[in-house]
C-alpha cells in the first residue's frame, strides 16, 4: 500500500521566546516491510535541520531558533511504500521463553522502564498471569494478553497524562493507545515475553476498529502498539487499540522501551511565557494512475486545521492518541 502522510506542527507563544531547541521523530523507518519514497522535513521560519539515528534506530532531526519569535511551523511530508507484515504460523512453545540466550539479548525489552514500570506480585503481574493461564505457546500466550487489555481498558481521549502508572491505568480503566501499548507492554514482560513500545502511523479513520471502511485520506494522530519477541522467530507486531495485528496500514516511525525513548516531539524553549501545538497527521491513499493531492509547506496558504493539543511547558512532549 502506498501512503503519502503530511504531518503539521504549529508552536504558538503567548510572549516572544528568546530561544528554542526541538528533537522530532516523524521520519518513517526504512525497513523490508516499508520503503520510504521520499520525505522531507520543512519550517516556517526557514531552519537547518540535522538528523542523527539515535540508540533505538529512529531518525531524529534535530533544529532551533536562536532569535526572538512568537511561533514556529513544521510540516514533515513523506511517501511511504508498505508490505504486509510476516505472523508466525508454527507454534513457539513456551518454555522457550526461560532460554539464556534469548533472555540475554532482549534484555531490554524484559527490564522495567520509566513509563512501564513492573510491580512484582502486583494488579499488573496478577492481571498477566492470569490472562496466560493454560496456554502452552508463546503466541497464544500474546494474544490473551492483547485480548485482556481490551477487556481493561476503553479508549478514552483526555483522561491520561504521560506520567500514568500501569496500576493507576489499571483502576481507572480508560485511556488511549499509548495507554494500551504500555499496558500491554507491561503485562508481556511480567510473564517473561519481551515487549517493545513502536510510535508510528495509522491509516484508519477509527483506530479501535481496523476492519471498517477507511476514506481515500484522513486526519489523525500519532499511534502506538507493541511488538512481541518469540523465540526462533522474531518480533511480532500487534495492536492492543484494535485488538489485531498490526498490519499495511501501520507505519512505523521507530522502536524503544516504551514512549519516552520514541516522542513524536520533545523541545525546550527560553522565555516566561507559555507554548500551545496544535498538530495533525494527514494521511492518504495514492491509487495507481491518480494524481495525488498536492500538500503545501508550512505557512498561511494553508493553516493546520488541528484539534485542540495540550499546553506544552518548558520541557514539551506530545501525547499520542
């Protein structure tokens, strides 16, 4: 399937800022199941970009303003090719799980980090034992996990904040998919299958629910699922949001332990005053033998029209939907 996806950033400040740095990690990953056709990364006012591939294998560009200003618009553009995506289909049994060697090299991937914090004897662990109760291979083992977050949690906007523990998450039973994605994530590790957060794309006017109709472009947000480590075979994604496995319409921007290794954004800024983002992620079919949309750089010619985004303070992080 092949995507074309405009995202818009626009920073807007209450008083004129004397300074502001910001990383950005919108850039699909160039991998055997995506092939990125083209992509560049524009601002209003006109800034140098440099992009540097961090631990994890993201591409993040990094750029800043060192003259006073009032606001700051970017607009990353990119042409992406994507391929189905393998799903095991010989049973992965489950003690495998307990081999040195695996365990070893998806070490990361079992530890606790900063927003997947493991609770030992825990609702969390409790909750993960349970779901996985009877089940001889690792990837039934998955699934049940990915079926139980469905259970725990109904997707809900503006009811989490980055800092929300897996038991807070647990209790209050709402959340969105970067909500999902760690909880799931959590559970995983907590019964010794290692787990890892992937922010990226999704091509789907409902992202709880990947088997209705898609228009030819919509507009959306950033999206998070999970992908699963089996042993002898590799990384299985899925999506704990819709309950599927995460399929062409995914595009993944990169990988890490959870959502502070992957923000779509994180910047800092000099002044008193405050920051408001408005930010939206356009995304559309190209259908072969019809001219594509053509999408504008930044600026008034074409505003953003964005919903509302959270207030950003010194240190801005955007919240996935």
């Amino acid at each position: 399937m092949r995507l074309g996806i405009a995202y818009r950033m626009h920073f807007r400040y209450s008083e004129a800022v004397t300074e502001s740095q910001n990383e950005v990690r919108v850039r699909p990953l160039h991998d055997e199941h995506q092939q990125v056709l083209s992509y560049k990364l524009t601002s209003r006012p006109e800034l140098q970009v440099l992009p540097v591939a961090d631990y994890w294998g993201t591409t993040v560009e990094y750029l800043g303003i060192r003259t006073p200003h009032n606001d700051l618009e970017l607009l990353a553009e990119a042409t992406v090719e994507t391929r189905p995506r393998p799903e095991p289909d010989d049973a992965v049994a489950a003690a495998m799980l307990a081999d040195t060697d695996f365990r070893t090299t998806h070490l990361e991937f079992l530890a606790p980090s900063q927003h997947v914090q493991l609770d030992s004897g825990g609702a969390v662990e409790e909750r993960a034992v349970s779901a996985v109760e009877g089940a001889s291979a690792v990837q039934d083992m998955v699934q049940a996990v990915v079926a139980d977050v469905r259970g725990a949690l109904d997707y809900r906007q503006g009811v989490t904040d980055i800092g929300i523990t897996l038991t807070e998450l647990l209790e209050q039973g709402a959340g969105v998919c970067q909500d999902f994605a760690h909880l799931a994530t959590g559970m995983l590790r907590s019964v010794g299958i290692p787990a890892r957060y992937v922010s990226g794309y999704l091509f789907a006017a409902d992202e709880t629910a990947l088997d209705t109709e898609t228009a030819d472009e919509v507009s959306v947000q950033t999206h998070a699922w999970i992908e699963a480590a089996l042993p002898g075979w590799g990384w299985w994604a899925l999506d704990p949001t819709n309950g599927g496995t995460a399929g062409e319409r995914h595009v993944v921007i990169g990988r890490g332990r959870d959502y502070g290794d992957v923000p779509p954004v994180r910047g800092a800024f000099t002044g008193s005053g405050t920051v408001e983002v408005d930010a939206e992620v356009v995304i559309g079919r190209h259908v072969e033998g019809q001219a594509s949309t053509p999408v504008t750089g930044p600026g008034p010619s074409r505003p953003a029209a964005a919903p509302p985004a959270p207030s950003w303070r010194h240190q801005q992080s955007q919240q996935q939907q």
